[in-house]
C-alpha cells in the first residue's frame, strides 16, 4: 500500500461515474480549491481511496470549489 503525503488530509468528489466503468473525480489534498481532476476503473478509484485514506468534499468545501470555479471562469478574483 503506498499513501501519497501520509499526513495531510485528502479529498474526493465523484463527479461522474461512467458506463465503460470509469469514475471521474476530483482530488485534493490539504483544501478542496487545490484539487485535479482524475479518471479511474471504479477497482482501482476504491484502491486508490482506501490507500490514501480519503473523505468525500463536506458541503462547505463542495461549495467553496463551486464559487472558486465560478471566479476563475469569470475572473471574478
């Protein structure tokens, strides 16, 4: 099992779960506005959470990633 950055708190958010069995998600480390959009086979997304120990995004930070998006989209900064 290998954990990237063992003592920071990582995220997910699953954005969409594809019919060929891909997931796509986003992943942060630390807060949720610094995230990367990845795509996985749904064994290995489960692998990947379970060796990096994820949460999903709570509410507030799916909230925070929305009006940050929005800001770099419309440069609203």
């Amino acid at each position: 099992m290998y954990e990237l950055m063992p003592n920071e708190k990582k995220f997910v958010q699953i954005i969409n779960i594809k019919e060929s069995g891909f997931v796509e998600f986003n992943f942060a480390v630390g807060e949720a506005v610094m995230n990367v959009e990845l795509l996985l086979p749904y064994r290995a997304f489960i692998e990947f959470c379970q060796n990096n120990r994820v949460s999903f995004f709570t509410k507030e930070q799916e909230n925070e990633l929305l009006i940050d998006n929005k800001n770099w989209k419309y440069g609203l900064n």
